[in-house]
C-alpha cells in the first residue's frame, strides 16, 4: 500500500519538475499549459489502460492478460497470478470431479446423486441399466417418478436411512435391488444401490434346502420311532413281525444313509476348496461296471443293453464320473416300468463324448425339464419315496459334470421314455490304452 502510494507522488512530483522550470523562466502560463498537458497524458494512460482491463474482465483468461507500464504492470501482473492460481485451482476441481464421476462409473453397485428436492444431478451407469434411467434425459427428474412403489417412497419420507431398503424393481421383476440412501452436502442425498439377486436366490435356495433335508428326514425317523415305540409297548413280542418291523427299520435307515451320503457327495462338488484330481478314465470298463451293478438293481425287472460305439477314455475324475453315470442310470431304472428297456450308450458325436441312457419309462411333461437338476425336486414325489430316491441324484450329476466342463441334456417324450445325455468337450477325449 505504501509503495502504490509512494510511486503514484513520485511520478506526480516527476510530473511537477518541468513546469516549474518552465514557471521560472517564461512564466506561469506557459508553466501551466505545460502542466494540464502532462496531466491530460496521464489521464489518457490511466483510461487506456483501464478500457483495457475492461475488455480482459468481459472474456477473462490467463493467455490474455494485458500489458501495462509503471503501476498498471504491477497491477496487471498480480491480476496474471490470480488468473494463473484461480485456473490451476479450477483445473485441478475439474480432474477431481472427473476422477470422481470415474471412480463412481467403475463401481459395481448403482451410485445416483440427488439434489435436497429428490432430483437426478448424475448417475452411472450401473444405476442407469437398474433403474432404467437415461441420464441425458432424466436429469433433474424426481427420483420417486422413475421409482413408482410405495415402499421407495415411505423409505425417502421417513428419513431413516440406516438401513437398506430391500425391495423387487417394477422394470424387472427377476432383479432384487438393496438401496440405500446417504445424505450429504447441502441437503443432498446419494443413492446407492446393489444387486442381490443372486445372494437372495441363494438365500431361498438355502431354507429350501434345510426344509427339504428336514422333511425327508423326517418320514424314517417318524417311522423308525414309531415302530420302537410299538417294540417297547409289546409285552410278548411276535417273532415274525419283530422281523417284519425290524426289516422296515432297516430299508428306512438305509434311505436315510443314502441320503447323508448323498449329502456329503454334493457337498463335496459344491465346495471349491475340494481338489479335484484328475486321471485317465477307461470308460468302456466304467460302463461295464455299472451295467453289472444295474442288472443287480433291476432285479430282472427290466431289459438292459450296453452299447459301447467308441472305445475312448476321459480324462476326469473316475468317482465322480461313477456317480454321475450311475445316478443317471439308477433313476433310469426307478421310473421305468417292470418289463421297459434300458440302454447305456457311449460314443462320439460331432467331436464331443456322449454317455446316454434311454429308457422305456414314463416320460417327463416339459414344464419340469428345466428344474429336474434342483436339489430334492421331483415330478412325482409319491413315486419316488417307493422307489426309494432322494431327490439329489440329478443335482449330483449335473454338479459332477460341470467340474468336467460337460453339460447334461434331457430329452423326454410323456409315455414314450426319456433320454438323459452327457456331453464332454473334445478336449477331454482320448484314445483307450490296451489293458491286460
């Protein structure tokens, strides 16, 4: 401040000299005149520059400050610094918001930033897909008319955002969202959402799961009780139907055990922690093995051909392809009649390793093709609980060949029979060695 104001005499005081001289030797008129010129140059350097800094202020920008001489440069210099600070500051504003509208596109959950009215400001993309929101178009929308549910609405009314908000989208109502709303800044709010279909699917599944494995649980041991109780009641106990009772405890126990290990089998090629050890597989042997092991489970009851067109092996793991071949023959087996024929096929087709069984049974209505892989899902539960299946011998078959990159198709005619088929990739595939 003392230098502005010390230079701006100095330069008056300058100003003053000549006039003065002139005042002394021709007197003060001309000293005068002399002096309004001086000022009136002054003047016009004054408004010059100030037109000038005029111009700059209507379009400023660092690359266009203006020059100037004595006091305007010092002024127009310090303007430069502030321009030069103020664009680094709103340079470095513009990167973050750039990194943050960056960071929020990368993120895997639905992030919309609202404004103190409910108001779209910005969104991702992730938000757009879930909400079926246009950010081009739907800025400066109402949240709550995008979301038309009354839930969505009570959560923003309530103002108690602690906890998510669970709720079915109305544009997809396979898709199960958790949102939640965080408030920020100056009354705004940010929105964040997740899909958790999946989890919920999962979820479902599991207390599907517990109820199954508790209802057949259930039956036996009911029956076994029951059967103990009438044991301990008898005072003078009947040899033959002591037996009788004992050998229904028996086959009640056995399905129990079949159902624990099929269990722990399907827990086992869930798990993906569980190594899965490979080895060269001889199929035609494989096969041979289970066709003996079916002839024994018939019982004579139904006509069995093995059908061995290709003499390959897999490379796989031997006890869990046993298990999946040998629950697709045992339900084969089950839901064919007494008298039907039974065929296990084995064969190249297209370049791939096919294993089939075909069989002269009751067929499958094609509603419930797609769910026959579910754990403890069955077309006919009556049925089943005779001929003694637990519900997971498809589940464990399918689990089974995924672990092998194979995938397993069923074609049925209601009926006619059906036709379960596993499907190994070519890579998988190779030749048979000679065995002794």
């Amino acid at each position: 401040m003392l230098s502005f104001w010390w230079r701006s005499l100095m330069t008056l005081g300058l100003m003053a000299v000549a006039p003065l001289v002139l005042w002394a030797a021709v007197g003060a008129v001309p000293a005068l005149i002399l002096m309004v010129i001086l000022l009136l140059f002054y003047l016009l350097h004054h408004l010059r520059n100030l037109n000038a800094l005029d111009g700059w202020l209507c379009k400023p920008d660092v690359g266009t400050v203006p020059h100037g001489s004595g006091l305007w440069e010092e002024a127009f210099s310090v303007l430069y610094q502030l321009e030069r600070r103020q664009s680094d500051s709103q340079h470095n504003l513009s990167n973050a918001l750039e990194r943050f509208q960056q960071a929020g596109e990368a993120m895997p959950d639905g992030v919309v930033m609202m404004n103190s009215s409910g108001q779209i400001e910005w969104c991702n993309p992730v938000a757009e897909t879930q909400f079926g929101i246009n950010l081009e178009r739907d800025r400066g929308q109402w949240m709550t008319y995008l979301i038309r549910q009354a839930q969505f609405t009570d959560y923003l009314a309530a103002q108690n955002y602690r906890e998510p908000l669970i709720f079915k989208s109305t544009r997809n109502r396979e898709l199960v969202l958790s949102i939640q709303l965080i408030p920020f800044g100056d009354e705004q709010k940010l929105l964040i959402s997740r899909d958790i279909t999946q989890i919920e699917r999962v979820e479902t599944m599991r207390r599907d799961f517990v109820a199954n494995v508790s209802h057949e649980l259930s039956t036996p041991l009911t029956v076994v009780g029951g059967f103990l109780e009438t044991l301990v009641d008898m005072e003078h106990l009947d040899e033959t139907q002591t037996r009788h009772y004992l050998n229904l405890m028996f086959d009640q126990t056995n399905r129990m055990q079949h159902l624990v290990k099929d269990l722990l089998m399907l827990s086992k090629l869930e798990s993906t922690h569980t190594a899965h050890r490979e080895e060269k597989v001889d199929v035609p042997r494989l096969l041979r093995d289970l066709l003996r092991d079916a002839l024994s489970l018939s019982a004579g009851r139904h006509r069995l051909r093995l059908n061995l067109a290709s003499e390959c092996w897999l490379l796989g793991n031997e006890d869990e392809l046993r298990s999946a071949f040998g629950n697709l023959v045992s339900n084969a087996i089950r839901y064919t009649p007494d008298g039907g024929e039974i065929v296990l096929q084995w064969e190249e087709w297209e370049g791939e390793g096919v294993f089939s069984v075909q069989d002269s049974g009751v067929g499958i209505e094609p509603q419930h093709i797609p769910r026959l892989t579910e754990r403890f899902y069955r077309v006919d539960r009556s049925r089943s609980r005779e001929t003694g299946g637990t519900g997971l011998g498809l589940a464990i078959a399918k689990h089974a060949l995924t672990r092998h990159q194979a995938r397993l198709e069923i074609e049925s005619t209601p009926g006619k029979g059906s036709t379960f088929s596993a499907c190994f990739p070519a890579r998988r595939l190779i030749a048979g060695e000679a065995t002794n």
